[in-house]
C-alpha cells in the first residue's frame, strides 16, 4: 500500500512540475512578444532596437582599439572626414562634404558640414578636426595602436606619412603628407579615426573612454559592462529625418544558441553571430529575416616562426597540406564560406588568383616532414579561440578536427584555450605555437590585410606570427606610396606569392557572416566591416 | 551526508569483526530490496562496458567520418553520430571508463585522506582535532562545485586535475564522518583494554578502530561515487576536466549544446549514459545503507 501511494504521489508531483514548466514557457513567449510590440509597431510610442551580439565592447573610445566590438557601436555615435559605402569600402562624403587633392598627392583639402554640432553642444569646426589628429599623433602606440599602423607613426617618427594638419579657416582642414599614400582616404574613414568633441577628451583620456562624445546620429546613455550599452536619438542631427529609432540597446550574449534563442522569442530584434547551421531555420521562421554579411575577412591558423618545429619553412608548409580545409569549411562554416588561399578575401583589389593553393594531401605533408628532419612528427600546443568570432563561428570544432588531421601525419596537437582577452595577450607576445585567429578589413584596401597582418612593423601588435621577411616588407612599402592602381595590385600580387611560399599561415576560409533579425525590421545594410550604421534602421 | 552517521554507529562492532555473519546478514537485505538489485546490476553493466570498452565500441572515440555527420539513429550508428560523423555509442562506452575511472579514484583519494585526517582528529581530540575540523568546516563552507572549479583553474584544465579536485572537495566528508565514528569508538572497553595491555597507538588504530569504522564508509563511498561522476561531468561540461578528443560524458554534452534542436541525440545519450549510472550508484547506495544499518533490521 505504501509503495502504491509513493507511486501517485510521484505522478503527482511531475503533473504539477510539467504545468508549471508550460507556464512558463508561455510567459516567456507573450511577455517577448508584448515587448517588441510595444518597442517596434506602434509609431506613436518609442522606438527601440536591441541589437544581440556576442562580447562586450572594450572601449568607447574608437582611437584607443583594434577591436570590432567597440566599433559596431562607436559607428552609430561619431563620424569620420569621409564615409564608406552602405555596403561596401567606396568613400563617399562625411564631415567632410568635399575635398581636392593635389596632383603629387602630397596635400588633401577638405571644406567640412557647415551647422554640426558635438553631443555636447560645442561645434564641429576646423579646429576640432586639427585638435584630433594632434592628440592622436601626439600619442604612443599603447595609447593609439591603430594610428600608427595606418599612417606610419606618431610625431617624429621617420617613417609618420602625415606632416600637417592646419585649419585653414572656420570650415577648412588641410592634411599635408611627407609622402604619398594610395589608400590615405580610405584610412580616414576607419571608424578610428572618427571624430571626437575636444573638449570632451581634454577631461582626461580614461575619462573619456566611458563617455564618449561625437556627432553622431545617436548619443550615448549608459554603459553596463559585459551587460548592454544604450545609446538614444540624437535630436539636433545634422542630417534632416534621422536617426529613425529611437533608442538602441547593444546586448552581450556571448552564446551563439542562446543568442538565438533571444531572438525568436523577441527579446532582442537583431542578432549577429548566428551559427551557419542555424541560417536555414531563420529563413524558414516567417518571424525572422536573414542577413548574410558581405565577405571581408579571412579565419586562418597563424604559425609562430619563431618557436621551433615552425621556424622551419617545410613544416609550416607540411602543416598546409595536412589540413582539409573543405571538410572544415562544409561541416563547421555549412558551406557559407570561401576556401582560404591568400591571407585577404578575393574581393579586395590586389588579390592573386594565380597562386595554386596548396591542396590536402597528408602523404605530401609527411614527406615534407622527413625533408625537415622530423619523420616521426612532433608534438605541438594548438591554440583555439574560446569564442565565436565571425570569421570562425566555432573555434574550438574546428580545431577538433585540425587535430584529428594533424594526428594523421604523425603531429601531435593539444588543444589550448584561454579566455579571450588573455589569448589575444599571449598569442601577440608569441607564446602559441601554433593558434587560430582571423581579421575583418576595416577599410577594404589590401594593406590593411597584408601589411597589418604580415608585416615586421605590426610584430607585437597583428602580425602574431612573428613572421619577417626583407622583400615583402619592401612591397608593402613601395606599395603604399605607389599611386597608380594597376602598378600597387602588382606588388600586391607578387608579396602574396612569396607568402605563399613561406607559408606563415594555413589560410582556411572566407566566411560570410550571418546576422538574424525580426521580420518587421526595415533598412538594416550589414556592412563588411562588421561595424553597421543604424541610423536607416526602422520597424515596419 | 554526515547524517548518516547517527544510524550507523549503533552498529555493534562484534558484529563487523567476525567476517562472515554480519556481512551475510547484510547480503540477504540488500537482495531483499529489488531497487537495490537494480541499481546494482546498472552499476555491474556499466563496469563491464567499461573494462571491456575497446573490444565492445564499434568504433574508435576519434574516427571522424565528416560524410555522415549528425546522422540520426540507425542500423549503422544505434545512438547516431555527432558532429565530427564519430559513432556516440562507442564515445559513450569508452566515456565510461572515464567516468567510472574518475568516480572510483577519486572517491579512494578522499577516502584514505579523509580516513588519515579523521582518525587523527577523533583520537588525539584537543587541539589536532581543533585545526583538523575547522579546516574541514571552512572548505564545507563552499559550495562545492566552486571549490572544484577554484582547484582546476589554479591547476589547469585537464581530466587528471578535474579528478585531484573532486578527490580534494570531498575529503571533509569523509574525514567528518571517520571522526565522528572514531570519538565514540574510543571510548569502548576493548580500547580501553587494549591501551592497558599497552598497545602502540598505531597499531589500535589501525587494527582496532579503523575497520570497526568502515561500515559508514562504504555506504557514503557509494554514493559519493554518483556525486562525483556528476561532478566530473560538469567540470567537463565547462570545459575545465577532460580535453578534446576524449569522450567524457559532460564534455559530450556541451559539445553538443548547439544541435540540441537539430540533432537531439547528440545530447540525449551522453545525458541518459550520466544519468543512469549516478541512478545506479544512488539506488546501490540506498540498499546498502539499509543493509548495513542494523536498526532497520526487522
């Protein structure tokens, strides 16, 4: 009899437990959907974006990082000189409605918005244009890490490519250069070098860093760490009817699934970062809408040339042809990727077609192996990002399978991971053997590939290989100086060759990165860069 | 679980002394619950699978067959594949050596040390037994899958340390209930007479008070077995105990969080392997706790 009523009361207790779990998931659903209702349909209340994305920004500041985090924010908060395209790297006017250059190339005149005003109300002028780029120039590559790779250095440095910047009068700034620079326009209007309210950042630099002020279409609220950072409508914007939101809300959901998740039942109205084997559900769901990004970016597995087995050239090329790209690119990027050969994607001009890329091939690899003096293989740490990047939306399975081919010819790999401030950290002081990592253009041009990421200038900060070669470092050099187009893609083209051959990288994939988002939501143009301009953004 | 101990030490020690008697009696309780039995034969099957794993896994743990990948159940993979194309049922049967490894080891760990420790404590009492307990007392204070986590990141995430932690977080268990055995038990007479006839301190306790407070331990070192597979699984679960390739249930599981709409089985077994064993362990731990508890004896 006992055990009969233990039974009941058990069937009982999981009777009540499932009722109060649908409950739940019902209140999850109205509560979301009620949400968005309020936020996005009805015209008459506040319009509110909340945008899920997959870390935190690390400052708000853009001069001061590397980071895309920061930038997908910062973007909707400042302004540059010059903008690109809504979807591409083209320049188009900014703060800057129009500008001459001379015929050496040597001096640039820009005649600025007239009205502009700073979120603090102070004007945009002139004056606030040279005050930038005096602090920036005045700084160190601790203080500004992008500025000296786009423009050669700070002040008194040799190799600085901007000599001057002078406010001609009230709404003209001219920049005069030491030497020429081909994709000088196209470095202005990198989301760091966005302009800032002087008198802002004369409060104090860490200061400045949590309360950014710019003239942006929208102005920042507040700033949770690791949580959201708000940011609302601008309403003395310089450009008639925008921004169209009212508010927007940059969310971190570090998981991909539960990001997701967050997305389907209306808790956030736009998701980036979405997994490629979810992109068929969100096409099929008739509440969301799929966007794919424009492919700008390259995931690859850096070989640091300055810790043996790696220092030697037909190891790094072995480790070419061990790995089987096209299973990693169909199982873990689901096709939505390009196979990886050059260290910068194909749409980016200077790409070299010709190269013949080095095909998966583990007999070939073991042979080179013997030829280096290591038949039996040898042991190795493999470092695999801890988080989903956009040019590698699983790091970690990846390199699961990375192993499994590399155990095929005799290597043996021990996957590592750090979190992902102190693998960016280690990996950059050389401390990996071998370590995946990836880069998406912030101007389109090929030197911001190549040379950021290959080059003996940029060792200590993206060149993470440690990697140095003398003709290369020529080419990038010449190359950035050389004008004409045709002559620069060709010695693109050639270093790209010696790349190849020195085998710095496995090169793996071209990613297209997906981004998930309410289906009622208008006007949103991911952009390669992976930072996106909201200010077209609306709710049916 | 220290409150287990009460009951227990009604146990009189003759009993436990004379092997045969007491430790039949026992058997014949333990066979007389069905669910004990139950429990027990999951445990047996697990263990088979385990130490037979290589010759019953129809696969290796690391053969990724990418053209099969996420395939669901059937005639070829019974438990489907995941998303490297590997066969989860052999990760599944090989996983359980890991599992049972790190269960028995680091319940054998904690044992002898909690015994040391225990004994110590309740023998010599004063201040040894003072800083013994209070050390138990603070490392009780935390939660102790904290704790386990704390050890892992200072020694670093592999299966090895994930098992030195578990083994560490649950040594006051053992310690506190051998020290609670050990006060009463020296107290008894044939202590007493044993220190008259001037036996070494050594020798009474580890021919006299140690294996009359065995019994207690069994029980808590069954049940301790479950909690530390579920342990084990969700150190691997956040990545801090066993490292990829290896086929350790938890590390199955968050592997395979992201199919969990697409592909459920990648879940569902792993998940089912962890929970019946610690099933099995709990109920075995049941049957022998009444077994071995005289007061339930009718």
């Amino acid at each position: 009899m006992r055990k009969g009523k233990l039974w009941s009361l058990a069937l009982i207790m999981l009777l009540v437990l499932s009722t109060a779990l649908a409950a739940c998931g019902d209140d999850g659903k109205k509560e979301g959907a009620s949400n968005s209702g309020d936020s996005g349909k009805s015209g008459g209340k506040e319009k509110t974006l909340v945008f899920g994305r997959g870390g935190d920004s690390t400052s708000l500041d853009p001069s001061r990082v590397t980071e895309g985090e920061t930038f997908k924010v910062t973007v909707n908060l400042f302004e540059t000189l010059v903008n690109f395209g809504e979807e591409d790297t083209t320049i188009h006017p900014g703060l800057a409605k129009e500008w001459e250059t001379s015929d050496d190339g040597l001096t640039y005149t820009f005649h600025l918005q007239e009205g502009v005003k700073f979120h603090d109300g102070s004007d945009f002028n002139a004056d606030a244009v040279v005050a930038n780029f005096a602090r920036w120039a005045g700084g160190d590559a601790e203080m500004f890490p992008y500025y000296s790779s786009m423009f050669g250095g700070f002040n008194g440095d040799e190799e600085a490519v901007i000599e001057s910047v002078t406010a001609e009068d009230e709404n003209t700034v001219v920049f005069k250069l030491k030497r020429a620079q081909a994709p000088f326009l196209k470095n202005l209007a990198m989301s760091m070098f966005a302009i800032s309210s002087p008198e802002a950042f004369a409060k104090g630099d860490d200061d400045y860093e949590r309360n950014p002020v710019g003239t942006g279409p929208f102005k920042f609220v507040e700033w949770k760490p690791n949580d959201s950072i708000t940011i609302e409508k601008n309403e003395d914007y310089w450009q008639e009817g925008l921004p169209k939101l009212d508010k927007v809300v940059f969310r971190s959901i570090p998981d991909n699934a539960a990001r997701l998740n967050a997305l389907t039942i209306g808790e956030i109205d736009l998701a980036d970062g979405i997994n490629p084997s979810d992109g068929e559900k969100i096409e099929n769901d008739s509440n969301l809408q799929l966007f794919e990004r424009p492919s700008m970016n390259v995931g690859y597995l850096g070989l640091t040339v300055t810790r043996p087995p790696f220092d030697k050239k037909e190891v790094r090329q072995a480790m070419n042809y061990a790995i089987d790209k096209q299973t990693i690119i169909d199982s873990f990027f689901e096709g939505r990727a390009e196979m990886a050969k050059n260290p910068m994607p194909s749409s980016i001009s200077g790409y070299n077609d010709d190269i013949e890329e080095y095909e998966y091939n583990p007999e070939k690899a073991k042979e080179l192996l013997k030829e280096a003096g290591l038949p039996d293989g040898f042991e190795m740490e493999l470092w695999a990002m801890p988080v989903p990047r956009p040019y590698m939306p699983d790091g970690t399975k990846v390199a699961e399978v990375i192993q499994k081919n590399l155990a095929d010819v005799g290597i043996k790999a021990k996957i590592v991971s750090y979190e992902w401030a102190t693998y960016l950290d280690k990996a950059s002081k050389g401390e990996a053997d071998a370590f995946m990592l990836g880069w998406t253009g912030d101007n389109g041009d090929a030197d911001n590939f190549l040379y950021v990421l290959l080059d003996e200038d940029n060792i200590g900060s993206n060149n993470y290989t440690y990697f140095k070669n003398e003709e290369t470092h020529k080419l990038f050099l010449e190359a950035q100086t050389e004008v004409d187009e045709d002559k620069r893609n060709e010695l693109y083209e050639k270093a790209q060759e010696i790349l190849h051959d020195e085998a710095p990288w496995v090169p793996l994939a071209h990613s297209t990165p997906l981004l998930g988002g309410a289906a009622d939501l208008t006007g949103f143009v991911p952009h390669p860069t992976g930072s996106d301009l909201l200010s077209n953004v609306d709710f049916k | 679980m220290s409150e287990l101990s009460p009951k227990i030490d009604g146990i009189a020690e003759g009993q436990i002394e004379k092997e045969s008697g007491p430790w039949r009696d026992a058997w014949r309780s333990f066979r007389k619950s069905k669910v004990a039995v139950v429990g027990m034969v999951v445990v047996v099957f697990f263990v088979l699978l385990a130490v037979f794993a290589p010759f019953i896994a129809p696969q290796g743990i690391n053969d990724q067959n990418m053209a099969d990948r996420l395939h669901p159940p059937s005639a070829e993979y019974w438990f489907g594949t995941d998303d490297f194309g590997r066969d989860i049922l052999s990760r599944i049967i090989h996983g359980a050596r890991i599992s049972l490894a790190v269960g028995f080891f680091s319940v054998i760990g904690s044992v002898v040390v909690g015994s040391i420790l225990g004994i110590v404590a309740g023998y010599y009492g004063r201040w040894v037994d003072i800083i013994i307990s209070r050390i138990f007392d603070i490392m009780l204070a935390f939660p102790s899958i904290l704790l386990a986590i704390a050890i892992v990141a200072v020694l670093g995430p592999s299966l090895q340390n994930a098992l030195i932690a578990i083994a560490t977080i649950n040594v006051p268990n053992f310690g506190r209930l051998i020290r609670s055995k050990v006060l009463s038990i020296k107290e008894d007479e044939y202590i007493t007479s044993a220190k008259a006839i001037g036996m070494k301190d050594v020798r009474i306790l580890f021919s006299h008070i140690l294996p009359n407070s065995m019994a207690p331990v069994i029980v808590q070192g069954t049940l301790a077995i479950a909690t530390a597979i579920l342990e084990a699984a969700a150190l691997g679960f956040l990545g801090l105990g066993a490292q990829a390739p290896s086929p350790e249930w938890g590390k199955m599981l968050a592997d395979s969080r992201d199919y969990l709409q697409s592909a459920p089985w990648t879940m569902i077994f792993p998940g089912l392997a962890i929970m019946l064993t610690v099933l099995g362990f709990n109920l075995m731990g049941d049957g022998l706790r009444d077994a071995l508890d005289p007061k339930m004896k009718s």
